[in-house]
C-alpha cells in the first residue's frame, strides 16, 4: 500500500502540466517511470494494488499503456492477467492495444485467456474490424477462436459463421470439435449452419457424432434428428466420454426427449454403477410421469451403491410435491453408512418438506466429515435453507478458524444464513 502511494504522490507531481497541456499525449520520462515502477514489484497483491489505482488517474494513466503492453508479454501469469485487465479499462479506443489483447487471447493459461476475452467483449464493436483481421490472416483452432470472438463482440454472426462451416470439415478433429461447439454457443443464430452441422453426424470419430447432436440441438432444437445418436450411445455397454455428452443432451432436451424414457428406465438398474447414478439423476427430467418414475427411483433407494441412493433422493426432491410420500424411505437415509449419501438425504428432506428438525444435525455434523464433498454438500444446503439454518452458524463461525475449505466460501454461507453474525464476530 505505501509504494502505491509513493507511486501515485510521484505521478501527480511529474505529470503537473501546464495549463493547456493535452495530459493524454505520450510522456517518454513518465512511461519510463511505470516501466520502472511495474518492474520493482514481484507480488500480485501489490502489483494488483498499483493497477487499481492506475484505473482512477484519468487521462493520466494512458502513460502507463506502453509499460502495460510489456507486461502483456511478461512470463509471469499475474502479471499477463492484471495488465489485461487494466488496458480493458484505460486503453479501449488504442488500436495497439486491443491487437494485443486479441494476440492473448491464446495464452495458454486459462486465466489470462479469459481476462482477454472478458476485454475484447468490454471494447465491444472497436474490436470488431482488428477480430476480423486477424481471424482473415488465422488458421485452424486460432480462425475459430477469433470467429467465436467476433461473434461474441458484435453479436452479429455473418462474418463468423462461413469460417465455423469451414470448420466444420477441417482435415482436424479438433477443429470440427471446436467449430462445432462455437455454433452450439451461438444456438439459434446459427441457424444457417445447420446443414453443414447435421454432417457431422456421420463423422468417423464417435465422440464427435455425439458432439456434434449435442451442438445441433442448441441450434435447431430437432428431437427427431438427435435422438436416435443419443439412443445409440446410451445402449452401449459401456460408459464412455460420449455417454458424457448424451446425458448432458438429455437435460437440455428435457421431455422433448420423453421416448428414450423407457431407457433410462433400464438403465437405473444397469449393472454398470455410472451408468446407474447418471439414470437415476435424468429419469425424471425425461419423463413427466410419475407412475412410471417413482417406482424405479424408490427402488434405487436401496441400490447397493451409497452415490445411486444419494442421487435417486436428489432426483425425488427434484420432482416435488407428487414425490412427498417418498419421504419416509429418505429420511431412512439419514442413517446411512456413507457421509456424503446423509447429506444428499438431508438436503432431499428440506427441498421435499422443509423438515429442518431432521436436516440440521445431518449437515451440521457433515461440515466435520472426512468426505470433501459431504463437507461441500453441507454447505450448500445450509446456504439453501438459509434463516432456518441459524443452529448452524456458531459451528461455521468456527470453522473459519480450522476449515479445510477457503474462508470465503465458509463466510458466503454464513451470509445466506445471517448476515449480521459475520460482523458480529468481528470479520466481513
């Protein structure tokens, strides 16, 4: 904090103009200055700190934009990620910045992919023209990368979609994968690439088939052609990256995918126990009968696997009031050897009848379990119940002290619960 306020004590005084100065126009002595400044940090707190205040000197902090673009360069992540981050804001109308941020769009680190991504969007229609020059001078995965940005910049999808089509019948796998996720993306927008999207059906790599159904759909929205690659995938024996794809097809398509509910049906007592769990989870989302799913789910109850019986009592709560009758089987759960099992039963209960007297001790005790995600299941349903919940804080007010999860994530569900007790224990 005392070296940012050296810093901005040291630019007001070296960059007091005279009274008709343009203060936007370059300064070699004060680029200088935050080349050298940027360059004397080596922590992100810091580096952040001074960036943050860079964003508040007006048209002064265009004199910091050639130190930035540096940084844009740098091998250090943060320091990518932050002057990104600050150019998005100080140099949107500089024509050499936004053809920097398009060039990071490609970092190889997620993080500072999507801050560049996240700046190009903020510059809206300026960085339309340079997207297009670039994705012009591109090939393969990076054409499609700026295709997809300058979808996504100007919200147009003209100049986007030709090259996604061409993608389409890339000699790489991997570039017909990747166009054909972009105009899932796009979903309706895209409408003009249907044709050359349903092709992709026949592609020699399974996977892609699949793909390529699950993107069609957000497309065109046409059970008749998908439905058939999704019902081909599900009677496989086994449970591959594509069932993957299928079964996230099947939440998207809801009952509009109703005539493969039988097959789910089957396979909530498939010998394959992945197959099981992912049943019991879709079965009601397919099928809008109750007649026909809860006897299946509260057979599942007892399935011998602890993550089928969890699931199914999820997928009760899901279904609601016509599922209430189911409760008692649930609450039997509450005792169930498995910890993570207990908490999905829990949070059943509550969805299902808001039966806090039942629900608390469970998830209470779940916050202490060995099981990770028990621990987050926990937490999750407290923040849920919120309120109700408030047994429960004194116990999460510690684990602020000894948890193995991130404070912050602790404190958001004592927010959702009680928002004054934070500020009484003396934290934010």
């Amino acid at each position: 904090m005392k070296l940012c306020l050296l810093i901005n004590l040291a630019v007001s005084i070296a960059s007091a103009p005279a009274i008709d100065e343009d203060r936007s126009q370059p300064n070699p002595v004060l680029e200088q200055f935050w080349r050298d400044s940027l360059k004397r940090i080596n922590d992100e707190e810091t580096y952040a700190e001074l960036l943050d205040s860079i964003g508040l000197m007006g048209k002064e902090a265009s004199q910091a934009i050639p130190a930035l673009l540096d940084d844009l360069k740098s091998d250090v992540v943060y320091r990518r990620k932050l002057a990104c981050k600050a150019l998005a804001v100080i140099g949107r109308s500089k024509e050499p910045v936004i053809a920097a941020i398009i060039e990071l769009s490609g970092d190889a680190e997620f993080r500072v992919q999507y801050e560049a991504e996240a700046a190009l969007v903020k510059f809206d229609q300026l960085a339309a023209p340079l997207l297009e020059k670039a994705m012009a001078d591109a090939n393969g995965s990076t054409r499609i990368r700026y295709a997809e940005l300058l979808f996504r910049v100007t919200h147009h999808p003209e100049k986007s979609l030709p090259v996604l089509i061409a993608g389409l019948k890339d000699a790489d796998s991997g570039v017909r994968y990747q166009a054909a996720g972009v105009l899932g993306m796009m979903g309706r927008a895209a409408a003009p690439a249907v044709k050359a999207l349903a092709t992709r059906l026949d592609d020699p790599d399974p996977y892609y088939r699949m793909d390529a159904a699950l993107h069609l759909w957000s497309v065109e929205r046409n059970s008749e052609r998908v439905i058939p690659i999704v019902k081909s995938v599900l009677e496989d024996r086994e449970f591959t990256a594509q069932t993957s794809v299928a079964l996230a097809l099947l939440e998207r398509m809801g009952t509009q995918a109703h005539e493969l509910a039988p097959l789910i049906v089957k396979l909530c007592s498939d010998p394959d126990e992945n197959k099981r769990i992912s049943a019991v989870n879709y079965l009601c989302l397919v099928c809008s009968d109750p007649k026909i799913y809860l006897p299946v789910l509260r057979t599942c109850l007892s399935d011998t696997n602890p993550l089928v019986r969890g699931n199914c009592a999820i997928a009760l709560a899901k279904a609601g009031a016509v599922a209430r009758g189911e409760a008692p089987l649930i609450r039997k759960l509450l005792k169930d050897d498995n910890p993570l099992t207990r908490v999905q039963a829990a949070m059943a209960l509550w969805r299902l009848d808001a039966d806090v007297d039942r629900t608390l001790p469970v998830l209470i005790a779940g916050l202490d379990s060995a099981d990770r995600m028990a621990v987050i299941n926990s937490l999750n349903a407290l923040g849920e119940i919120g309120p109700p919940a408030k047994p429960a804080v004194p116990v999460l007010l510690e684990r602020l002290k000894n948890s193995r999860l991130r404070p912050s994530y602790v404190k958001e569900t004592i927010n959702l619960i009680d928002p004054e007790a934070l500020r009484l224990h003396g934290g934010r």
